[in-house]
C-alpha cells in the first residue's frame, strides 16, 4: 500500500516538472522565390514564426495544406496549392508551393 501511495506521488510531481521548449534549427527558405512561387506563398511571409493558430482564424487563401510533425503528406503536386509546415512548438516554419 505505501508503495502504491509513493509511486503515485512520484507519477504526479513528474507530470508538475514544465517541459523545456523544443528548439529546432532555422529553415534555409522558408518561402519560395521567383519562379518558384507558383502558389503566391511570398505574400504570406509575415506569418513564419507565428502560432499556427493564424490558419485556423479563417485563413482561406485557396487550396492550402497544413502538414504537421510526424504528419503523412501525399507527394502529388498542385502548383497553385500553398502548403504550411507547422514545427513542433506549432509554429508556422515555411510555406512550399504544391
């Protein structure tokens, strides 16, 4: 019984412990340029680095496709097609076309 008792003590102050911040490395181009912005991702620049919150505010540019960590994407290509990678601390990390 008092084994139970101190592993469930030990089980709740893990969880109390903050997680420290994931850091992730900065992306070399986050927004294609010139001919390569086929899905006019340069005019939404400014929102790298935000909260991927933004997208779910009625951010509906057209056809957009938000991949996530871990997330499975297609490989088909749409050129006009925006597409929002989401780091882990959900942040906003780069736009692709396609």
């Amino acid at each position: 019984m008092r084994l139970t008792i101190l592993a469930l003590f030990g089980t709740l102050c893990t969880a109390c412990i903050p997680a420290t911040p994931i850091i992730e490395p900065p992306v070399a181009n986050p927004i294609p340029t010139g001919i390569d912005d086929t899905c006019g991702a340069a005019r939404y620049s400014g929102i790298i680095g935000q909260d991927a919150f933004v997208l779910e505010r009625g951010f509906r540019p057209g056809e957009i496709r938000i991949i996530r960590p871990g997330t499975v994407a297609s490989q088909e290509y749409h050129p006009d097609r925006l597409g929002f990678e989401i780091g882990a601390n959900n942040t906003i990390r780069r736009i692709i076309c396609g």
